[in-house]
C-alpha cells in the first residue's frame, strides 16, 4: 500500500501507536473491564428497562399513567 | 438500627434510589473537572512548545498529557451507569422527559466518541506521525471535544432546572421538544455551563500545582515544576475570578428561575428588599445578598415563608401561593386522568378540547398536585446553606491562593517577595498547596450539592416530584446496587490514584 496514502496513514497511527502502548496496555485492560463489569454485568443483571419489563410495545404510555396518575 | 433499616427498606427504595443516583453522580464527577482543567494546562504547555520548539517544552506537555490520560481512562463510561439508573429507578421521570433528555445526551455520545476518540489517538501516538501544528490542535481539540461534551450533559440537567422548549402531549405521556434552540441555549444552560467549566479549571490547576510543589519538595523536576506552577497559577487565578463572576450571574438565574433554592441556600424565611448576604448564621454582609440575586443593592428577595404564601415580583405580577399551585397541579392531573378515560370511550371531541385546555393552562404546576403539604417542597435547608458557604468560602481562599502563588513565582513586588524562591520553600508551604487537592474536590462537588438538594423536591422543576419520578422498584434490590456500586467505585478509584501516584513520582521523560 502506498505509505503517503491517508488511510495507510491513519493505520499506521494507530497499529503503531498501540504496539508502543506501555502504560496505555495498563489503562486499556482497565477500560476494557471496566466497561464489561458495566455493560455486561450492571447492565444485564442489575438494571433492567423497567417499562420495557412491565409494558408491551405501543403500550408504554398507558402504563407509564397508570403510574403516575395512580400516585395523586 | 441496621436491623431497622433492611427491614423497612421498600418504604425507602426512593431514599436509595436518590443516594445511588448522588453517588454515582459524585464518583463520575471526580474525573470529568481534572479531565477539562487539565486540557488547557497541557495545551498550554504544547503551544509553549509549538512556538519554542525547545524540547523542555514538549516532555512537560508529554508528562502532563500522561496523567490525562490515566484520569481520562478512569472516567470512561462513568457516566453511562446514570443512564442505566434512569432507566431501571427512574422509569416514571426517563418517559416523561422523552426526548427532549434523550437529544442532548445522545449528542453528547456522538460527539465524545468521535472527537475525543479522534484526537486523543492522534494526541498520544501522532508526536512522530503528524506535524505539530496538527498535532497542537489535536491537543486543543480533545479539550474541545471533553467541553462540547460537558455542554450537552448540563443542558440536559439545566433542562430540569428549568424546563423550555417543550410541550406536554398528554397521548404519549411524554414532554415533547417544540425548540431545539430553546433547550440547547437555555440561559440557564448558558450560565450552568459557564459555571462549572470555569470551576473544572480551578481543580486542574491545583492539582498541577500541588504535583509541581511535590516535586519541588523533593528537589526534582525543578524546572517542569517551576514552569507548570506558573502556567498553573496563571489558569487557576483567571478560572477563580471567572468562576466568582460566572457564580454570581448563575445566582441572578436561580433567583429567576428557582426563587426556592436561593431562599434555601440563604437560610431565608422572610425575605424582602436590601437583602444582606449571610457569611455565616447571624453574621451579614449588607445588601450583598439583595445585589447578589437582582443586580440591584435594593432589590426584592423572596424567602421561604414568601414563596409559600405568595407574593408580589419586582416586576408587579404576583406569584401565587404555594396553595394554589397545588390547586392548579390537581386540575391538571384531574384533567389529564379524564381526558385519557374520554379518549378510550371516544368522546366528543369540543370535550376532550376542553381537558386538554386545562391540562395545557396548569400544566407548568403539575408536580405540585401530588404535593400533599406545602412544607413538602422546601429543600433541606442546612444542606443548601452550609454547602453554598463552602463553595464560596473555597472559591475566595482559592483565588488568594494562586494570588499569593504568582506574587512568590514572579517576586512581585519585588521589594517584599525578594527573598523567597518558589524552589526553596519550607516544606510546609508545598504541603498546603498539596493539601488543597481535596478541598478543590469539596468546592466543585458543593456545587453541585447546591444545585441538585437546592431544586428539591424536584426531579424536573415544578412538574415532576421525585417520589412520583421514581419506579416502582424493591427498594432492596436498589440497596443492593447501591453498595455493589459502592465497592466498585472504591476499587477503581485506589487502582486510579495508585496508577496515578505511580507516574507522578516516576516523573517525567526527557528527551535529552
């Protein structure tokens, strides 16, 4: 590929700059578990949509009333 | 009491839900100030380099871009988890903003994605693959991108503050976006922004300094840390200042906008004109408080007592009790209720035009036709009072702070400042400096305490009630998250500090 090519570029800067990581291979796995621990583990188990869980598609509205209303 | 607390803890799922909402909120918060302030320290450093080209310049930058990058990598994502709460606790009050809550944040993910992602690449592995001028406004670009971020987070929160440019559909039981330039250059927004993005300033440059002052204690990195302080103080004096001035024009919005957190934060029961500003209970400082909130030394400030009975604006209109919001809110309700019913049963459409008249006319009051007394919406005073003191109290001691930093670093005036050299202070003097990390954290996050306990009970101001906004969740599984949250974030922030430390005291790289 020709060196002088934008997007030869633009690898290159980043294949490059992730092979000469030393503290960012650190910072990386923690992101990496960090975001696992977050969208996998919080997300799936821990924090569900409620209304999604209580109400059918279309019927968000009327349960979302129901909610609200009911609490005068 | 322990005992007390599991055993009761459905009656308290909203107190839980509230205190994980607030520790997360906190826990993200430690980041997101360090990662703006510190943008403009490195980009000073880079364009000192830039127009130098002396290679001191570029290692500062370098060392000062690295302990971006650790803060910057602990943040990442920390605020997603306010996302999930919304959805799982906050059910209620996540469909009635709709989009007009969804727009600024989905923004705010595209545009920290791909400008910070862009720039910070190009920021840490381009010094050799780019040429510097690219790669200085890489630099400015990825504090660019982190402000653009911040921006759209608090038009979001300024929305709740103070809801604009948007209207009730009653069908779809969600507040809909009428203007888009209404919410996303809400002067409330504006001068949230102002604001705390002046504040996140102050807290990089203490934090420089305090690093720099380390290593002048130990007697290293003297002239990194001798330059640093001085781009730092520099920063930190200008953010101080614009900090108080900023304060002082967000003070004239809540006094507009939220009369009752202003009330709140003075510890005002019965307000009036030429208003004086409590330093602390019992000691004023006359006017100030009156100047403070109008711009006007004579000017008119409501207390608590005023706002819940009623009373007449500088500008003649009267704004009603407390009473007749209440009122007001439980016609809303009332009619919004019918008009659902009518509209399931096909009703008469002029019937259904008169529902949705009343809904529309009451509809900025709704909120408080769940409010069963009017005490209810007083915020916890001593809170507001006490945290807006330390604020303040921080902001003042900060800018006598770099004040004095500057006045030692430049020796002026000379004939006083001579004898002392920035690089050979006791080492007490280089303690209080680093001392001062913590309380920068403790000014910014009091802020913050004033602007959310302040605006109580309100979840969107004066139309949706926490205890509304909130699911209707086991307050046990809340509890449960609450400290699984609580362990977490305790972990990743001694992992960050311990990363953190780690660098600092293996100083910078040079290149010669």
């Amino acid at each position: 590929m020709d060196r002088k090519n934008v997007f030869y570029r633009i690898y290159d800067l980043y294949v490059d700059g992730f092979r000469s990581m030393t503290l960012g291979r650190t910072l990386w796995a923690i992101i990496l578990i960090k975001l696992f621990i977050i969208f996998v583990i919080l997300k799936l188990f821990f924090f569900p949509n409620f209304i999604k869980e209580h109400a059918s598609e279309g019927e968000e509205p009327e349960f979302v009333a129901t909610q609200i209303l009911n609490q005068q | 009491m322990t005992t007390d607390l599991f055993l009761n803890i459905d009656a308290s799922s909203i107190n839980w839900a509230r205190a994980q909402f607030a520790l997360t909120a906190i826990y993200h918060w430690l980041f997101v100030p360090l990662t703006l302030g510190l943008a403009v320290i490195m980009g000073i450093c880079e364009t000192c380099w830039y127009r130098t080209r002396d290679t001191f310049w570029r290692d500062t930058a370098q060392f000062w871009q690295k302990l971006f990058g650790i803060n910057f990598a602990m943040g990442i994502a920390t605020g997603i988890i306010l996302e999930f709460e919304f959805g799982t606790n906050w059910s209620n009050y996540s469909w009635f903003v709709g989009d007009i809550f969804g727009a600024p944040l989905a923004i705010e993910g595209i545009v920290a994605f791909f400008m910070e992602s862009t720039f910070v690449a190009v920021m840490y592995f381009g010094w050799k693959k780019v040429s510097p001028g690219f790669h200085l406004a890489s630099t400015w670009l990825t504090g660019l991108g982190a402000t653009i971020s911040a921006w759209w987070i608090l038009v979001a929160n300024a929305w709740m503050q103070y809801p604009v440019g948007c209207a009730f559909n009653p069908d779809t039981m969600r507040n809909e976006m009428v203007s888009f330039l209404d919410v996303a250059l809400s002067p409330f927004a504006i001068d949230k922004f102002c604001h705390t993005v002046i504040s996140a300033w102050i807290i990089g440059a203490v934090f420089v300094v305090a690093v720099s002052c380390w290593y002048l204690m130990k007697k290293r990195e003297t002239k990194l840390a001798t330059e640093s302080i001085k781009i730092a103080a520099t920063v930190g004096l200008v953010a101080s200042l614009g900090a108080a001035m900023t304060g002082h024009k967000s003070a004239q919005s809540v006094s507009e906008v939220q009369p009752m957190k202003l009330a709140a934060m003075e510890a005002l029961y019965d307000g009036g004109p030429e208003q004086g500003l409590a330093i602390i209970p019992g000691v004023k400082v006359p006017y100030a408080l009156s100047f403070m909130a109008t711009n006007d030394f004579a000017g008119y400030v409501p207390g608590i007592n005023d706002i819940l009975n009623g009373y007449a604006k500088s500008d003649g209109t009267l704004e009603p009790s407390v009473d007749e919001k209440i009122e007001r809110g439980k016609q809303a309700i009332t009619a919004l209720a019918n008009y659902r019913k009518a509209k399931k049963e096909g009703a008469d459409p002029a019937l259904l035009n008169e529902y949705l008249s009343t809904i529309n006319s009451n509809m900025k009051y709704f909120g408080y036709g769940y409010v069963k007394d009017k005490n209810d919406v007083v915020p916890p005073v001593w809170v507001n009072f006490w945290a807006f003191r330390i604020m303040v109290g921080l902001g003042c001691l900060f800018i006598l702070f770099f004040a004095v930093i500057l006045a030692v670093t430049y020796k002026f005036p000379k004939a006083l400042l001579q004898k002392y050299d920035i690089t050979t202070l006791p080492d007490w003097h280089y303690w209080v400096a680093i001392l001062l990390v913590p309380l920068a954290y403790i000014a910014s996050e009091s802020g913050w305490l004033v602007a959310e306990f302040g605006r109580q009970p309100w979840t969107i101001q004066d139309m949706l009630p926490t205890w509304v906004a909130v699911s209707d969740v086991e307050g046990f599984s809340v509890a449960l998250t609450f400290f699984l949250f609580l362990f977490l974030f305790t972990l990743m922030l001694c992992v960050e500090i311990n990363i953190l430390l780690k660098q600092i005291k293996k100083g910078p790289e040079y290149t010669n």
